[in-house]
C-alpha cells in the first residue's frame, strides 16, 4: 500500500528544485524541506543489516513518509549494478519493494554502470561498455523493472573512471536508443558530463547535439574536488559557475524535465554547514528557474 498522507507540498515550479537525503538527520531536514520540491533518497544508503541481508527499517520507511508530506520522494539508488554481466542486484530490488510497498514514489531511478563482478563489490561503479550486445541486454532488464514497479524508471549517465571501452555506439546514442526501446527516462548528471570533460577530453557540446532531450526527466548537479589533476565526483561542495551554466541549458533544451536535483553526500553536510546547504538550495532556485 503506498503512503496517502495529506501533503504541506509547496507549489512545484517548473522544473522543481529537489536535494538528496539518506536519512536520520533531522536538522538537515528542517533546513531544506522549506526549499525543495522533490527529494532523493537511496534506498541502500538507508537500510540495515538484518541476519546479513540489508533491510528497510521501519523507522527509515517512517521518516520517508514523513517527508512524503512535505515534499515529493524520488528514489535513486546505487547498488542495482544494472550492467554486471550475469544479473543486476536483486538484494537491491528487495530493498526497493518494501519501499514502495509502504512509501508513494514519483519514479526510482539508477546509474548506467555496474558496482558488482562475480559476486564481489568493487568499491567503484564503472561504465558499460556500449555495444549492442549490452544495450539487447539491458533493455530487457529496464523493462522487467518497470514491469515490477508500474512507475516510471530513470537511468543516469554516470562518470568514466576509466578511458570508455571502443563500443559501437557513442554516449549520447546509446542513452537514446536506451530510451527509445524501454520508454525509460533519462537523468543527466551535468557535473558527471563536467568531470568526463576535464578526465577524458568529452566533447559536451558534442554529447548533448546528439542527445534527445525529450527523454531527459531529471538534472543532477554537483560539486566536487580535482585530486591531483583527476575530477573526482564527490558531491561534497556548493555548485561551480560552469555546472549551473550547463543545467540552464539542459533546462532550456528538455521539455519533459521534471527537476533538477542538487547532490549532496552526507559525509560532506557537517563540512558544509546547514546555513550554507539551504543559501546554495535558494540561490540554486534563484539561477535555474528565471
Ligand atoms: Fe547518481
Ligand atoms: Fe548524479
């Protein structure tokens, strides 16, 4: 059954504004649930070993509907690993379903990359390679999520830690066909195109000519740090000039764009400070959406 609360929802602006939130922070969420039409939350991020599977508890589904009524919830997760060879995560899916068994969800979304390899987690999430033996196989994985769940399903261009494998298709092109043979959405990490860019030479003019906007649903924007002259994408900063920049266009070029989502990992809250993650949420708003 999903949540039914009556709603203190601000009226959505076109596109909305949305933030992440992985849970028990009370006081990060008193800041931006004024300030946020959707937010984000992952699934696995927020579970708990439970007999040595990860579970949903009841106090973390408790919270998301409490939010549910403040403020849209969309799922993102990281541990589909939707790529591996032999099969995505179905410990991840599980989590998912007790998540929306009990909380109402616009749409959950995951990253075109995998996270696991014979069975052992790499501490990384790498990109797929694009040919068209992937892309047969990952059609008919997006189309069994979606037939699980009914709601609408995103996939996110993720960063190349790696120099991208020769496919037969470029980025842009296997987003698209991705799009075209599932209906799923699309979400466009523009710092992820940013950190691709200054690691890899990626064209990103180029990129988004050959994208079709209409499937992009979803922004993303970050902030993160060079480590020794590789862009790194922790979201662990306020916005840089340059990401803002990029979102405006992709904003003005995507008709179907529900939200742009600030990211913000947890460990980098206390760093940056409560004040300072609502002033980046306001001006945020502010930049975006005149
Ligand atoms: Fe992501
Ligand atoms: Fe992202």
């Amino acid at each position: 059954m999903q949540g039914n609360k009556a709603t203190n929802r601000n009226k959505i602006t076109c596109p909305a504004l949305g933030t992440t939130y992985e849970g028990g922070d009370v006081q990060l969420l008193e800041h931006v649930l004024p300030l946020v039409d959707f937010v984000e939350v992952t699934p696995d991020s927020m579970a708990e070993y439970q007999q040595e599977r990860p579970v949903l508890p009841d106090h973390a589904i408790g919270e998301l509907k409490d939010i549910g009524s403040d403020a849209h919830v969309i799922v993102h997760g990281v541990g589909l690993s939707i790529g591996t060879h032999d099969g995505y995560s179905e410990t991840y899916l599980q989590i998912v379903d007790k998540l929306l068994d009990h909380v109402a969800v616009e749409w959950h979304s995951e990253h075109l990359g995998y996270v696991n390899v014979d069975g052992q987690h790499l501490g990384t999430m790498l990109a797929v390679s694009k040919t068209g033996q992937v892309l047969d196989i990952l059609c008919e994985r997006i189309k069994t999520i979606q037939q699980r769940y009914g709601i609408p399903f995103l996939i996110e261009n993720i960063v190349h830690i790696l120099p991208d494998f020769d496919g037969e298709f470029s980025d842009a092109a296997f987003l698209n066909a991705l799009a075209n043979r599932t209906g799923c959405g699309l979400i466009l990490d523009v710092y992820n195109l940013e950190c691709d860019a200054h690691n890899h030479g990626f064209d990103i003019p180029r990129f988004l000519a050959e994208l079709e906007m209409e499937h992009v649903r979803e922004i993303h924007l970050a902030g993160g740090v060079i480590d020794r002259g590789f862009r790194l994408d922790v979201h662990s900063r306020i916005t840089d000039d340059s990401t803002i920049a990029l979102a405006r266009q992709v904003i003005a070029a995507a008709p179907n764009l529900r939200t742009v989502t600030y990211e913000l990992l947890p460990e980098a809250v206390p760093k940056l400070g409560y004040r300072a993650i609502a002033g980046e949420l306001k001006r945020l708003r502010q930049a975006l959406m005149n």
